[in-house]
C-alpha cells in the first residue's frame, strides 16, 4: 500500500544549517498493516511522515501509495490518498461548527457539492452510530459547536473525520502528544478500534515507547535520518523497552537516546 524507495531529504542545503534529514529511507507498507515508528528528536519521523503526505518534495527517491507514483504530486492531490491527524488537537476541526457540521464536511471530502439540504436524516444516523465507536457520549451531542469540547474529545472526532472515507493510508503524527496519559489512552484505544474495524493501512509516529511496542502489529525505529530498527509478529509482541534501548544501540551503534524518548 505504501512503498518508499531510498528517499532523500536536506534541508538548507550549502549553508551553515544545513541538515541532512532523510538519508536513504526505504520502506514497505503491506495493506493492513499498522506501523508505529519511534526515535528521538532529529531522527527523522516527522520529515519522513511530511514527505509522505506532500508538504515539501524529496531531493531524491520515490514514494508509492497503491502503486501510485506520488513523489511529485503537490500535497493537496494527494489528499485523496491519505488521512491524516496532527499533534495539535485544534487543527483538525473547525470549532465553530457543530460535531455533525465538521463529520459532514469530511464525508464529503473530494465529492461534488450539490444545492440539496445539508445533512439528511439517514447521514445523521450514520454519524450517531460511527460517534459511539469513540467511547465519549459525542453521539449525544452533535448540534455542540467543536470548540466546546475538550483537547482529547477533539483529538478522537479528527480522527474519526479522517477515516470516514477510508483513505488507503492513515498518517498519525503524535497524535496523542499533547494530550494527558488518561486523555491520551482513550485515543489510542480509539485510534486502535478504527484501524481494525476498517483494516487500515497506518503509519503512526510516537515519542512513547511503550506506545509503540502495545499498538500496531509492527515498529520501525529511526536515527539519523535512517530506519535502525524494524520488527514485527511475535518478536514485536514480546519486545519490552529494555529490549527496544538495547536493539536500538546495535543498530545505530550510539548510546545517545533522547531524554524525551527515554521520560516517555
């Protein structure tokens, strides 16, 4: 479903900053398949995740999603392949309309707009019924404005409203970072029961170990630019931090792990 081939990214290149974000990344996403990718700051996950989704081109390489050659495409044509939910709970809503408003907005993602009134009876159960897969009540509430609700309630609806029309990849950058553990927990428990229920491809990226290691059915771990670490099935399934820390020091030959990668 995604295939990157040995992608190069440098930023401010032949100046004093340059850096070189990207060096030489290649990976493969089979459909299905829920990849949690770790590292710490610098290593290259949000650059890699930003190349994905088109917000700047590569320098080298190329990037497929079911089989499309996407390497070129400005970011809002490929909006029709991938959903995507940011660190920043406010950014995938709007919060001066209703829940309802917001779930209407993004199952009409990319389809023609008609004169017809805007949501039908019918719609309205079918967002009624796909609100109660969250857990939060907000099926109870979908005449409240967005802005009303909280950080964790307005993570959880962004990520429904990215999934609605089931994109080929699902892109989660930290989409949990700036929530409480509680908050943060109920997210994640969400975020898991979508990705089953629709069997959708996932790339989420993650500071939290432990995070990586209980969700997903695979985890990559970056450094400097470059994968370090991949794992997947059973050896996934048992793997604790220790083992993660130690996997990570061979592969990268450094024992220099962030502290926000370590406190997490």
């Amino acid at each position: 479903m995604l295939e990157i081939k040995n992608i190069y990214k440098t930023f401010n290149p032949g100046t004093i900053n340059e850096k070189r974000a990207l060096n030489g990344v290649s990976l493969t996403l089979q459909p299905g398949e829920f990849v949690t990718v770790i590292g710490g700051n610098g290593a290259g996950k949000s650059t890699l995740l930003n190349s994905i989704a088109g917000v700047f081109n590569v320098d080298e390489g190329q990037i497929l999603i079911d089989g499309v050659d996407v390497t070129h495409l400005p970011e809002f044509k490929r909006a029709k392949y991938i959903g995507r939910v940011f660190q920043d709970p406010m950014m995938g809503t709007a919060a001066t309309m209703q829940i309802e408003e917001n779930m209407a907005l993004a199952a009409r993602r990319g389809k023609r707009r008609t004169l017809r009134p805007g949501i039908t009876r019918e719609e309205r159960e079918q967002y009624r019924e796909q609100l109660k897969i969250l857990g939060l009540g907000l099926e109870n509430r979908m005449t409240a404005k967005v802005g009303l609700l909280s950080g964790g309630q307005r993570q959880a609806l962004t990520l429904l409203m990215a999934t609605l029309q089931r994109p080929k990849l699902l892109l989660l950058d930290e989409h949990t970072a700036a929530l409480d553990p509680k908050t943060a927990a109920k997210v994640l428990e969400a975020t898991e029961k979508i990705v089953q229920k629709d069997h959708l491809t996932t790339m989420m990226i993650t500071h939290n170990m432990r995070d990586a290691i209980a969700h997903g059915n695979r985890l990559v771990m970056m450094y400097d630019g470059r994968v370090v670490v991949d794992v997947s099935g059973e050896e996934k399934k048992n793997l604790t931090v220790e083992q993660l820390l130690n996997l990570f020091s061979q592969a990268s030959g450094s024992d220099e792990v962030d502290d926000k990668l370590v406190l997490s």
